[in-house]
C-alpha cells in the first residue's frame, strides 16, 4: 500500500537497514528513483531528525538515526503495516478464532536491526500450533510465535514478570487484551 509513495519507499531502505549507510545515488539506482527526488526525500528525512547525514568531503553517507523517536515509530508502524499485508494477521485471526495478538519485543520498540527475529505471542484457548512457514518465507525472517492461554499469560505476571511485562508491554495489534 505506502511502497507507492516515493517517500516512502526511500524511508523503508532505513527501516530495512538500520545499521547500513546509503549514498543518494545508490538509493537513487536502488529504488529506480531520479535522483532529485531521492535528494528531495532524504533531505526531508534528515530535517525530521530520521536519518543523519556523515560527510566526506564531497560525499555523503546517510544512516538511519536509531536514536530518533521517530524513527522508531517508523519502524513499529512498518512492522505492523507488513505483517497485516502479509496476510499473517487475518491467518492466525482465523486459525485461533480471534485471538489477541501481540508483536513484542525489539520490533515491538523499533529497536530491530538487520536479521532480529518478529516475536508475536497469541492469546488463545485453543492448543492448535499454527504453521507460519511461508510467511518467514515471505519476510525471509524467523517469527517467533508465542501462544498462551489467558491463564498461562496471567501466570507469568508472578511467575516470571520480566516475561510478563515484555509482553504486556508489547503492541496489540489484533484482538483486545485484558489484563484486568
């Protein structure tokens, strides 16, 4: 849906690579985008404090700025918006009946670098262990998935409370979670 808009296709370059430092030509090559338009869209990334620029005489490298609130907003929302466009939320919506479902975790805070896993936890009754194979095949990732029953889930707030606490300070991003 949003890889239609230049912007933001050069600010998913950043989100996909965190760690990496992009040249406006090679993003320009990269995304097959002219590169007064990528130019344009890096620069406004870089006045909004999402990516900072390191010169080199002529020559500017520009990462993403991990430390930018923004930035890792960016970075929770795109996680999301791909998870929903990959089909993997409506499949675990039907498969466990409408569970509440969590992304927790470095994804879950915007702090994910290149290769860091998607941690999703479900709360369901159901004991079914849901097959997601292809969908780390589409995000050529491992997903970690995490199923508890309510139960379970309220369990760990005495059992193991930095468990708990991950979790429940996670992102709902399907269902509703009860805690009460």
């Amino acid at each position: 849906m949003l890889q239609k808009y230049n912007f933001y296709r050069v600010l998913s370059v950043f989100l996909s690579n965190p760690s990496r430092e992009f040249g406006w030509k090679e993003l320009s090559e990269k995304l097959k985008l002219g590169p007064p338009s990528t130019k344009k869209y890096i620069d406004e990334l870089k006045k909004e404090g999402i990516i900072e620029e390191k010169k080199f005489g002529a020559r500017s490298l520009y990462r993403a700025n991990r430390e930018s609130r923004k930035f890792r907003l960016f970075m929770k929302f795109d996680m999301v918006l791909r998870l929903e466009d990959s089909g993997l939320l409506e499949f675990l919506d039907k498969f466990y009946g409408y569970p509440a479902v969590l992304l927790f975790g470095s994804r879950a805070t915007g702090e994910a670098v290149e290769g860091s896993d998607i941690d999703i936890a479900v709360i369901t009754e159901s004991k079914k262990d849901a097959d997601i194979s292809n969908f780390e095949k589409k995000f050529r990732q491992e997903i970690q998935l995490f199923r508890f029953s309510k139960e379970e889930f309220m369990k760990l707030r005495k059992e193991n409370p930095s468990i708990y606490d991950g979790l429940r300070n996670g992102i709902v991003i399907s269902g509703r979670l009860d805690v009460s």
